[in-house]
C-alpha cells in the first residue's frame, strides 16, 4: 500500500542525534515506503555530523527538510517543534519514528492508513498480538513490559504499548492539546501525549509492529530519562485519583 496524498499529506518527523551511520538508509526507506510524505529531520547538533548528512539528504530530495537545534533539547521538544510545522504546514498527519533504524518504514503505510480510517493516535505497538522485538536481551524486555505496565496501572490507561515511540497522529487532535502544558523532555512525552489524547476521546489504535535493536550507536535512554517518566507517571497518577483538577491538560 502506497500513501495516497488525497487523503491528507503526512510530515515524517525523525529527531537526530549521532544518527550519521543510519540515517540516510532510514529516509531512503522511508521515501520508497510512503512515497507521498515528507520528512522533517530535527537535528540536535549531532558532534557526529549527522547534521551535515541530513543537508545533504534534504539537497537531493525536496521533500526532505532540516530543522537544525543549538544543542541537544531532547526528544519531546523536538517532536514539538515538528509538530508546529506539521500544523502550520497544514499537514493531516504527524509521524514520530526513530532514525536509528529501530522502526521499519516498510510499516508506516499500515500506520497510515489505520489513521485514515479514522484514528486520532496510532501507535505501532510491540506489545499486542502480532508485535514483536527483535535483538532485546530479557533484561530490556522486562523493563519495558514493567515500565508500560506502571503507566498503565497508575494512569488507568487502556493502552497497551502507551511507550511507543513509531505512532501518527492526526493534527487536528494534535491542535487540541495545549502544547506549552507537556513537561516531559524525555521518553516520558509519548506516554504524556498519548494519555492527554487518551483522556480527551481520540480514538486509538494500536497496530503490531516489529522493533528492531538499533545497529550503529548508542541508546539515548539513561536513567536520568527512566526517573524523569516514572516520577511524572507516579505523579500523574496521583492527581488522577486525589487533584483531577491539577492533570495537565484537564
């Protein structure tokens, strides 16, 4: 299946840090994939050069664009720079997807279309019948498994992947939110946005997919990101059931 660009035109947002070893095989999947989306590249001021090949990428294709950052300001800020293009670019859907190779973009059209067949959130989901890891150790499965199932439990959430971090989401809900209320700079903003939609009545789906070990670089996971999710999960959490009225985005 190939993305139908009258069905709404969709902005593939990939952060980048240190992405130089994969992502220029990353796009040209991606553009083969979903040949009727753009690519947004948000760059972090990669030390590696990565900024310099997503230049690159971008003179090759005008349907590559860079958005290039002073410093390293984390994944969420980033997905909400994206997200401010995709809107004022009238974009209908967002795609937040790894540059590491970690998401196949042979899978974004089934992403795609189950937006277009009325999702406000799609998530590509590892932990749903047909959803698959590949290249994890137990250890790292353990911990996502009980790092979902916290989120789950403390927030009440129907979800079952609520981590993921390959998703589409249509703009319109995106434009609901109020994007100066998201706290999390880390990997906690994927729990945080799909919750606050969650809790608004978009509708969610959550397609299988297969995640893929990276092959070049270093994880950009750390504890202090694994705190900073867990303190604001916990602390979400406890409003739910005590201060409903203090919820981000209530």
């Amino acid at each position: 299946m190939q993305d139908d660009p009258q069905q709404g035109r969709a902005l593939v947002i990939l952060p980048t840090y240190d992405e130089r070893k994969t992502l220029a095989e990353v796009v040209e999947r991606l553009r083969r994939s979903a040949p009727g989306a753009d690519v947004l590249i948000v760059d972090d001021a990669s030390p590696d050069g990565t900024g310099e090949v997503a230049e690159e990428l971008a003179a090759a294709d005008p349907r590559v664009s860079v958005l290039h950052r002073p410093a390293k300001l984390g994944l969420g800020t980033a997905y909400l720079a994206g997200f401010e293009r995709a809107i004022a670019g009238d974009y209908r859907w967002a795609v937040e997807m790894d540059a590491d190779g970690s998401h196949l973009p042979e899978e974004l059209p089934r992403l795609l279309a189950a937006a277009r067949a009325g999702a406000g959130l799609v998530l590509g989901a590892r932990w749903v019948p047909g959803g698959r890891i590949v290249g994890w150790p137990w250890h790292r499965r353990a911990i996502s498994r009980a790092g979902t199932g916290v989120a789950r439990l403390a927030l009440r959430s129907g979800l079952r992947d609520i981590t993921s971090g390959f998703r589409v989401l249509d703009t319109r809900w995106i434009a609901r939110l109020d994007l100066e209320q998201i706290v999390a700079e880390g990997y906690g903003f994927q729990i945080e946005t799909a919750w606050a939609l969650e809790r608004r009545g978009a509708r969610i789906a959550e397609v299988p997919i297969t995640f893929v070990e990276r092959r070049a670089g270093r994880s950009k996971m750390s504890v202090g990101i694994v705190v900073e999710a867990l303190r604001l999960v916990l602390l979400w959490g406890w409003r739910l059931r005590f201060a409903p009225g203090r919820l981000p985005d209530a």
